[in-house]
C-alpha cells in the first residue's frame, strides 16, 4: 500500500519537472494529462477501502485530466496554428532547477507543520506544495499564454492531492463542482486563447500591454 | 426546491435565452427573469429566517442580505440591458444575456453557500460567467482585459481553495471530522491547528482579496471595469465584489471564534488600509473614466476590509457599506455607461461637456460621484461614519487620520477628472451621435441612487433588520 502510494508520489513529482523542462508544448500538455491521470490513481490509492464515491472521484478527475482538457487544449493548439516551442523568458534548466529547488522546500516547509498521525500526509503534503511551486514556476516564467493555462492547471493539481487528505469534508457535489469548474475554465481560457491570437496574432503574453497606466 | 428557486430560475433561464432565436427577445426574456428572481427573493425576504438548521446550501441571515442586494442590482441592470442593447444592435446578445443571467444564479449560490468547498465552486463560477461579458466588444483592448480577469482570478481563486482546504486539515489536526460546514468550523474554532489556521486565512484573504480588488491583487481591476460595458461594471462592481467580502466576512468570523481574531484583524486593516492608499493615489489625474470607477471601487473593497478587522463593533457598519456600496457602484457604472455611448470615449480627452449633452445622464453622474465618495446625505456617508467612529472608539487615531486623508484624496482624485467630463462644450462627434437618454437606461440608475440617498436619510425598518440580523450572525463566536 505504502509502497504504491510512494511510487505515485515520485512519478508526480517526475512529471512536474518534465513539465517545467521541456521544450515542446505538445509534450508539456502530455505531461499534464499523465499527471491527471496519475492523480487518479493516487485518490484510489490513498482510500483505503473503495467507496463509489472515491471511485466517481478518482475516474472523474482522470477522465477529466487526462482526456478532456488535453482534447481542449490540442485543439486550441491547432487553431491557432503557433510555433510549438514553449518559449520560456527563464532558461529551461534554470526553471529546472528552481522547480527542484522548490520540490526540496516543500518537503521542508511541510515537516515544520503539524500533520495527522497517518502515513497519508507525510507524503501527500509535500507533493502537493511541490506541485503548487511548479504550477507558479510554469505561470510566472513562461510567455504564451497557452503554457500558463498549463501552470495553472499544474496549480490546480497541487491543490487536488491536498484535497485528498479531506474527502471526508467535502461533499460529493461540491467535489464535483470543482472538477466542473475547473473544466469550464479551461474551456474559457481555451477560446480567449483563440481570440488573443486572432487580434494579436502571437500568443505572447507580452503584447497584452494595450493597458495600463 | 421552492426555497433554492433564486438559484434554479436564472440558470435555466440562462439556458431558454441561449436557444431563443430572436436578437429582440433576448433581453426581455432577461429583463422578466430579473423581475421575478427579485419577487422571489422579496417573498423570501418578507418570511422570517427559518430555524438555524446545518446543511451546505442553506439561506442564513448574512446570505438573506446577499441575495436582496444582489437581486434588486440585478434587477436595474436587466432593465438597463434593455435599453443599453437596443444601441447595439450590431454586437451578437445571446452570450451576453445567458451569461449575465448565470451570474445570477451563481452570485445566489453564494448568497446560499454554507460550506467553504461551495462558496468556492460559486465564487469560481461567478467569475467564469463574467468573463466573457468582458469581451462583449470583441477589441483587442477588452480580450487583453479578460485574459488577465481570468487568469489573475483564477490564479488568485486557486489560493482561496488551498487555503478552505486548509481551514479543512486544521479541524482534522484538531481532532475533530474534517468538516468545512461554517457551523462546524465555528464550534470546533478552538481546537483548529493554529499554525494551518494561519496559513489558510493567509491564503483565503489573498484569494478572495484577489476577488475584491485589495491592493497589491488589484491589478485585473482596472482593465476589467475599463473594457467591460457599463452595464457589466455594476454587476462587476456591485455583486461580485460584495460576493467576495461575505466569503472575507465569513473567514474573519471563523479566524475570530479560534482566538486569532487579532492576526486576521492585523492583516485586514493593513491590506484595508493600503488599498485605500494606492487607489487614492492613482485616481489622482485618471483620465479614463471607468478605470476612474475601477479604482474607486478598490477604495471602497479597502473600506470594506478595513471595516471587517475593526472587530465585532464595526460589523453592522461594514454591512451597510457593502450595501451602500453596491448600490452606488451600479449607478455610477450605469451613468457613465451612458455618457460613454454618447461620446463614443471614456477618456477626458474626448468626453466635454457631458451636463450639456445628456442633462439626466450627467446629473445622475454628478450625484453617484457625489453618493460614491461619501458624501452627504447619502448612505456612503453614514456608513462611512459609522466605519469612522469605530476606528476612533479604538483610540486609533493614526488610522483614523490615513482613513480620513486617503478619502479625501479619492474625493479630489474622482472630483477633477469627473468634473472635467461634465462641464464644458461637447465634441462635435458627441452631438450628432445617436444615443439619447431613454427611460429604460436612466430609470434604473435614477432608482439605485435614490435608494442609496434614501438610506442615508432614513434607514427603513426591514433594511435595518436585515442588515443587522447579517452583522449579528457574523459576530457570533467573535
């Protein structure tokens, strides 16, 4: 049991450094997608005994993870037909190293906080700070906008394993409001992407700047 | 499922006016269902609160409030919309309305929330639903401004749910169900983890301070209420953000019941304060006029959290000015919505004379500016007061003279720029342009701005209660 659990947490902490060295975005999106899929697993994984509504949980969020927000974002991807480097404005070994960097502060920051008297949190706690820096790492570094609807979904990852911790406290349909959301935005940020391209055309974060002060 | 109707009746409606066919339609399909949401809510309204009961989605006092405010705003801006679209007839509504109408219902699940985990879900479709009314002009100005609303809200939203779900650990750690019902946070307060605790108000006020517009997360602000039409300014302004501030209320009272009422209140005012501050500071010499408001309300949302750190005696204050100032918010956003038609421009360079060009339009403008900065008699003013005499009652005088100096920068800054658009000869372009004032988009803001002046002369019965009952189911465990 530990055993698996620890695997799944390695192989998410893997994936949050291909995401923040690559070069490709196609790879970057694979990756996320793996890490939906791989927090799947995990959810099973640190429910001891399989209720359905861990099981609705658990598919629901790689289904959605995995499947339907790389579909979106693909398709956004060939919409807007862009040069598929990720283009980031911080080297992609220095945000490398900051993103393990940062996986070694998460473990630190977490043993300084209290944590329950189980196996579950001293592993999930730590994974879920990394995978929050690494989510902020991709946001702030990077200049097409497509690659920070990526960080922020890292983001949002990072904060599902916390959530794992908690099932019991949220109820179901607000757990599905969540992956709802989630969704939905994707979906938003999906089209505006295509919009900004359209008007600007480049997905370069840096010609939004028509406003300020 | 009578008593969840304010939520369930604009998100179908939402849908009925998405697969109406006809252009003419929609905005009257959304104008009737904003009548009878706010019928709804004041047959609701008019029974008294039902016995305190658990569950996640339920109406307590605090939402009661919410949800009227919401509703009776909503309700101008449906009839505005009525009027406003009439003049672009060239711009597709379908989105526009069904959108406008999600936001309904989801600032009602807010309003009905009792569950961090809901009023996240609620808070995070509040600003999905809004996003794209921001780029109703498809410019390339306003899709700038909907990427950085959407991606500074969601970024800043993300926060918020890291934080619930740590108020969530803290009340695991205290060995009690892990539960993230506000009753249950409430009563098990003071056996919650300090330091998760901490950390997760830290998170949560980010968050939700990202929603209000709290200086340094106000940045989205201005561009948003700059690109969006008027009309989506006011639900924007007036709505949204007072969603938020029930959600920093809610998290205050939480922080307060475990004994870290100090640490919260320390963190309210400061940021309170320095919003005040910085939007003091940029209105001076604004020359557009919606990124002018934009600012404005990052001013009053300092106001607000100012207000929410004075503890428990500032409470019923920090209510009424969130009503006062949604409802002054909406007019003014709906008044320069219309001085912006007229002109063409929502910058001084173009916008003269606007008392000449529109008579009512720019009286209105005239007085909601007057309303907005706390002038009397209006209800800015009195709440404003209230705010002030509970800053003093602290013996905080060094915070009472900022509170002072930084209103009065607001006042100079909104006075110059609005008076500048209003007096004088108009641009040739303005006086042959199409707009003209019509009943349905001056009655609406002519009907918040007396509301909000009613409320500064006489606070009626109803009101009081129901703002006091909010502030007093607030204040309990704090």
């Amino acid at each position: 049991m530990h055993s698996t659990l620890s695997s799944l947490v390695a192989i998410l902490l893997l994936i949050n450094l291909v995401a923040l060295g690559s070069s490709r975005i196609g790879t970057v999106v694979r990756a996320v997608a793996l890490q939906g899929v791989v927090l799947g697993a995990l959810a099973l994984a640190a429910h001891g005994e399989l209720s359905y509504r861990v099981l609705a949980l658990a598919l629901g969020s790689a289904a959605l993870k995995g499947w339907a927000i790389p579909v979106v974002l693909f398709r956004a991807l060939r919409q807007v037909a862009i040069k598929r480097e990720v283009e980031p404005s911080l080297g992609l070994l220095p945000s490398l190293l900051l993103g393990a960097a940062a996986t070694v502060l998460a473990i630190v920051a977490s043993s300084a906080l209290p944590l329950a008297e189980t196996e579950l949190a001293p592993l999930l706690v730590p994974a879920s700070f990394a995978t929050v820096a690494a989510g902020f790492i991709l946001l702030t570094t990077r200049r097409k906008a497509i690659n920070q609807v990526l960080g922020f979904i890292l983001l949002e990852n990072g904060i599902f394993v916390f959530g794992l911790l908690l099932v019991e406290a949220m109820p179901f349909l607000v757990e599905a409001g969540v992956l709802l959301d989630l969704f939905v935005g994707i979906f938003v940020f999906s089209i505006i992407i295509h919009h900004i391209n359209r008007e600007f055309a480049s997905l370069d974060t840096r010609r939004l700047s028509l406003l300020k002060e | 499922m009578v008593s969840l109707s304010p939520i369930l009746l604009p998100l179908v409606m939402a849908v009925v006016v998405f697969f109406t066919p006809s252009k003419r339609w929609r905005p009257r399909l959304l104008a009737a269902t904003a009548v009878a949401h706010f019928a709804l809510t004041v047959a609701l309204l008019s029974q008294p609160a039902g016995p305190v009961t658990s569950g996640w989605l339920r109406l307590d006092a605090p939402g009661r409030l919410l949800l009227g405010l919401v509703s009776l705003l909503f309700l101008c801006c449906a009839v505005y919309s009525v009027g406003y679209l009439r003049y672009r007839v060239e711009r597709a509504n379908r989105r526009f309305c069904a959108c406008l109408l999600v936001a309904l219902g989801t600032m009602s699940l807010v309003a009905y929330s009792q569950h961090f985990g809901l009023l996240w879900v609620s808070m995070e479709a509040t600003t999905l639903a809004t996003a794209p009314l921001i780029y109703f002009n498809r410019t390339p100005r306003s899709i700038e401004a909907t990427w950085k609303y959407l991606m500074l809200s969601s970024v800043g939203l993300a926060m918020a749910l890291f934080g619930s779900f740590f108020l969530g650990y803290a009340a695991l750690l205290g060995g009690g169900e892990a539960s993230l019902l506000f009753s249950d946070l409430l009563v098990g307060a003071e056996a919650l983890s300090k330091p998760w605790l901490r950390a997760g108000f830290a998170l949560l006020l980010v968050g939700y301070g990202t929603k209000l517009g709290l200086a340094p997360m106000h940045t989205w602000k201005p561009d948003a209420y700059g690109e969006a039409p008027g009309v989506v300014g006011a639900v924007l302004a007036g709505g949204l953000t007072s969603c938020a501030f029930l959600a920093l209320a809610r998290l205050t009272q939480v922080a307060g019941a475990a004994g870290e009422g100090d640490y919260a209140n320390r963190l309210l005012v400061l940021i309170g304060i320095g919003s005040m501050g910085v939007a003091g500071a940029l209105l001076l010499g604004q020359r557009d006029l919606k990124r002018m408001l934009a600012y404005s309300s990052v001013e009053q949302m300092g106001i607000l959290a100012l207000a929410a750190g004075l503890g428990a005696g500032a409470g019923f204050a920090a209510m009424l000015h969130m009503v006062n100032n949604a409802l002054a918010k909406g007019a003014l956003f709906l008044a320069v919505g219309n001085v912006h038609r007229a002109f063409g421009s929502k910058t001084i360079d173009t916008v003269r004379g606007a008392l000449t060009r529109l008579p009512v339009s720019g009286t209105l403008f005239l007085l909601a500016f007057f309303a907005v900065t706390g002038s009397p008699p209006f209800g800015l003013f009195a709440s404003e007061l209230l705010i002030l005499k509970e800053i003093f009652a602290g013996g905080r005088y060094v915070l009472g003279g900022f509170f002072l100096a930084f209103l009065f920068l607001a006042f100079a800054g909104m006075g110059s720029t609005t008076l500048t658009a209003l007096q004088g000869r108009p641009p040739r372009s303005a006086r042959d342009s199409n707009y003209r004032d019509r009943f349905a988009t001056v009655a609406p803001p002519l009907l918040l701005l007396g509301i909000v002046l009613l409320f500064g002369l006489w606070l009626p019965d109803p009101i009081r209660a129901l703002v006091s009952d909010a502030a007093a189911a607030l204040e309990v465990g704090r």
